[in-house]
C-alpha cells in the first residue's frame, strides 16, 4: 500500500504537482515525486538531480529506483491511486472525478 501524505499543485506543461509518498510496509517516505499528465496518460517520476551530459542536453538522474520492474509498476499503480485519494479527501477533485485530470 501506497499513501500519499501531501500534493502540491504545480502546472508546468505535463508536469501536475509534486507528491509525497508514504510506504508503510518499508516505512519508507519518498518526498517530491512529480506527478505528471498527457491525454490521457499518467505518471510518477521519482525525486532526481539535473545534470548535463557530455553532449551538453539536460537529463535527470533518480536518486532511488527500483531494480525490479514489476515493483515500479505496481509503485506507481498504487501511487496514481494514491493522489486521487489524496485529493478526493481534500476536495481538490469534483464530485464524481474519478481521476485526476487537469
């Protein structure tokens, strides 16, 4: 089970809002996850540091990730859920709002 703890609405194209998250069976608290949107496609990105590669393009490096690629899967599932029930409970969404849609 996933919780999140707190959203932060933050419209900059894709990107949504910034997301903490709460994992209880590792005890676990992952802050700043971007939440982003596009049609009707949803993701998690995981908190990252800039950098700029040899070929001198911006690129973003995670400071955790999963190695096993059915547990990210099943992360950012529960994840997605997670903020619509955060926002859901603080009223951010409307009745009737399955999702989060900007």
């Amino acid at each position: 089970m996933v919780i999140c703890t707190n959203f932060i609405k933050y419209e900059n194209g894709h990107l949504k809002g910034f997301a903490d998250f709460f994992v209880p069976k590792w005890g676990i608290e992952i802050k700043s996850c971007s939440f982003c949107v596009k049609e009707e496609k949803r993701w998690i990105n995981l908190p990252s540091k800039e950098f700029v590669n040899d070929e001198g393009q911006k690129k973003f490096s995670p400071y955790i990730r999963f190695q096993n690629q059915e547990h990210w899967k099943v992360f950012c599932t529960q994840a997605k859920h997670a903020v619509d029930s955060y926002l859901l409970e603080n009223q951010e969404l409307s009745n009737g709002e399955e999702n989060f849609n900007f």
